[in-house]
C-alpha cells in the first residue's frame, strides 16, 4: 500500500524538467517581445522586399511591373498554404519542435532566394519560405491561446502586435538603406540572419506550451473535424471571413503602394517613411486597444474601428475619383485606415479563437488558412488590377470593408457594437 501513493505520483517526474522550464520561463513582458519577434518575421520578409522590387525586375529581366509583384505575392500564398501544416503538427508534437523546425528550415529558403539566378527559382525559393515561415504567424497565436482567453488574450495580442509593428514600420528602410550599400541579394541574407536569430532565442527562452496530455494525433480525421469546428461555429468563420476581407485589402495595398509612390506621386525615395508613418498607426491603435479591451470588450472596439474603416475608404475612394487624391491626403486618410484596421483585426482574431481552446493549434491552421489564401487572392486581383490611379485599391477597400461588416452583422444577429 506505501507503494500506492508514489506510483499515481508521476507528476513527479514532470516535476524535475519543471525547475530547468521555470529558469527559462520568460517573464510577461518578455513573452510578448517574443510573440512580436515570431510574428514579425513575416512582414519582414514581406514588407523589406518592397523597395527592391524594382531592381530585382531589372536584374532579372521581368518586363511588366505588375509582374514584380509576384516575389511578394508568392511569399503570402506559401504563407496561406503553410498555415494548415504547422497547427495540427503543434496540436500531435507540440509547439517547441515544430517551431524551431520551421524557423531553420525558413533560413535555408532564405539563402537559396539569395543566390537564384531565375525569376522562376526566386518565386519558388519564396513560395517555400511563406509555406515554412508561416509556423511564426499559427503558433504565435496557438502559444498566446494555451495561456490566454477572451479579453485577456485580445489584451497579449494587442501589446505583441505594437511591438510586431517595428517590423513594418522599419523594414522598407531597412530594405533600402541595404540597397544603398549592397545588392538586393543582401537583404535575403539578412532575413536568414533574423531567422537565426530568433531561433536562438525561441530555443533557449519559450518552455513549452501544450502539456503532453492536451496533445492530439494528426490524421485526415482530426484535420477535417478541425474544419468542421470552425466552420461549424457561427462566431469562429463569421470573424474568420470578415478579417480574411480585410487582410485582402492590406494585401492590396501592400502589392500596389511601392508603384503607387513610383509612378503616381514620383517620389520612390518618401515610400519607406510614409509606409512606416501608416505602419506607426497601426500601433497606436494596438496599444490604444490594450488600453480599452478589457473594460470596452473585444466585440465593441472591432465593431466601430470597422466602421470607421468602411467610412474612411468611401472618403478616399470619393477623393480618388474626383482627382483630388495627392501624397498628404493619401498618407493621411491611409494611416487613419490601418488604425481602424489594426484595432478590428487584433480583436476579430481573438473572437474567433474564444470557441476554440480545445484546438486551439488546429483551430488557429484552419482559420489562417482562410484568412491568408482567400485573402492573398483577394490582394493579388487589387494589385494587378493597378492602372496608374489609386481607384483599384480604395474600390477593393470599400467593397471589403461593407462586406465584413455585413458578415459581422449577420454573425451577430443584427447586434452591433455591444460589449458581449
């Protein structure tokens, strides 16, 4: 019967890698730093490419510049597509392996895009990169869900994604000032060394989230029972498609706004610090939103920001059309634009994940999935729709905006701008 005690104790064994785990265990601030680093590695590797489009269309012969944008355009749809991997390998191995896989993996993509000698390889070399980089995006959010729910979790979100935005605001400059001194083929190199970099630091300092017995087996199965949980919700797709409507149109911004500066205002050399101004208040809308989530509510906050998202660009869309459209007005009415976008989305993405604690690796894949695909091609028609005016862009903003809105108001029954 002594024997009877000890032996129900193997909490006793996860008791001993416990005190090596709490060493590294970093602290709240530290965590959110962290999330931001991960999640940042996308927008870095989208957002630093932009200033060299150009010279990579030149170096490589691609003739069309709408064509150029494929180097971005291919990254977001190897994002889309990695989405649905790296969550349900989360859920059946845990966070840590397939996190610390992935990043290496996204090194190696990195430095074959930096010595392609094709337009062809280059797409594919960034394919591959979005589809092993896109574990950053899934299992930052997975991570952020194993310790947080509801407000609290919109609150983390907000906080790592005011510090996630230095990415933006800084990699178009960063992306230039390495064009001012080397060849665009450097700045692959130095998103393998940011890869490298926040591996290390993953490695050494982020325990493990999912504890061994929340763990599921990865099968055809699980998978479509994922699907089917978060299709089957009412509150996890209506949030997933409205914030898939609007990423489409960051996405198209994102595609047009280098030729935008280049051929409309003429001024290539403003873009990266008009880019970083709109990327700027987007954080202040991320932080505004860690202020006032937990008091307003997530469903309140998103409900008017995307309001004010939908007026915003029926106000640029008027000024495009009418021929009034210059660089301060778009600047300004931009960067009022991804405030309110920064404010829904932050809160969309953690209404959709409330439902889904139990799958949270899974439910997070499906959801990106989603958001990222159906949003890369709603970005990529925007982009190529590009015609020399600004009108392509603000039309897909407004027809996005009222859509989203309209899912929202479907989802909630008509009730709007409530707290709960």
């Amino acid at each position: 019967m002594a024997d009877a005690v000890p032996r129900p104790n193997p909490p006793a064994p996860p008791a001993r890698p416990q005190s090596p785990s709490r060493l590294r265990q970093p602290g709240f601030g530290e965590f959110v730093t962290l999330i931001a680093a991960l999640m940042a590695m996308t927008a870095l590797a989208i957002d630093s490419m932009l200033p060299a489009l150009p010279a990579i269309g030149t170096d490589l012969g691609v003739g069309a510049a709408n064509d150029r944008q494929w180097v971005v355009s291919a990254f977001v749809l190897g994002m889309g597509l990695g989405q649905i991997v790296h969550g349900p390998l989360s859920d059946r191995f845990g966070r840590r392996p397939v996190l610390l896989g992935s990043l290496a993996l996204g090194l190696i993509c990195n430095l074959v895009a930096a010595s392609a000698g094709g337009f062809a390889l280059l797409v594919a070399a960034r394919a591959a990169s979005g589809l092993v980089t896109a574990s950053s995006r899934v299992l930052a959010v997975s991570i952020v869900r194993d310790r947080f729910a509801g407000a609290e979790m919109a609150r983390v979100m907000s906080l790592a994604t005011i510090v996630f935005l230095a990415a933006p605001i800084l990699a178009p400059s960063i992306g230039q000032l390495i064009l001012l001194v080397a060849p665009w083929r450097a700045i692959f190199a130095v998103l393998a060394a940011a890869g490298l970099a926040v591996m290390v630091w993953a490695a050494i300092r982020l325990p493990e989230t999912l504890p061994r017995d929340r763990r599921v087996p990865f099968s055809l199965a699980a998978l479509g029972r994922g699907f089917a949980a978060v299709i089957g919700n009412r509150i996890a797709i209506g949030y997933t498609l409205a914030g898939t409507l609007l990423l489409g149109a960051l996405y198209g911004y994102i595609l047009s706004v280098q030729q935008i500066f280049e051929t409309i205002f003429h001024a290539p050399a403003l873009f990266p610090a008009v880019f970083a101004a709109s990327a700027a208040a987007m954080g202040v809308a991320a932080y505004l939103n860690s202020r006032i989530v937990t008091r307003l509510g997530p469903r309140h906050v998103s409900h008017r920001a995307l309001a004010a998202y939908v007026v915003l660009a029926l106000v640029h869309l008027g000024i495009s059309l009418a021929g009034w459209e210059t660089l301060l007005s778009f600047a300004v009415l931009q960067a009022a634009a991804l405030a309110c976008f920064g404010l829904a989305t932050a809160n969309m993405t953690a209404i959709a994940m409330e439902p889904m604690g139990r799958i949270a690796g899974m439910a997070s894949s499906v959801q990106g999935l989603i958001q990222i695909l159906a949003g890369a091609g709603i970005g990529i028609m925007i982009g190529q729709a590009f015609d020399g005016t600004t009108r392509p862009l603000f039309a897909g903003a407004v027809i996005a905006g009222v859509a989203a809105l309209a899912i929202i108001a479907m989802v909630e029954r008509g009730r709007l701008f409530h707290p709960a």
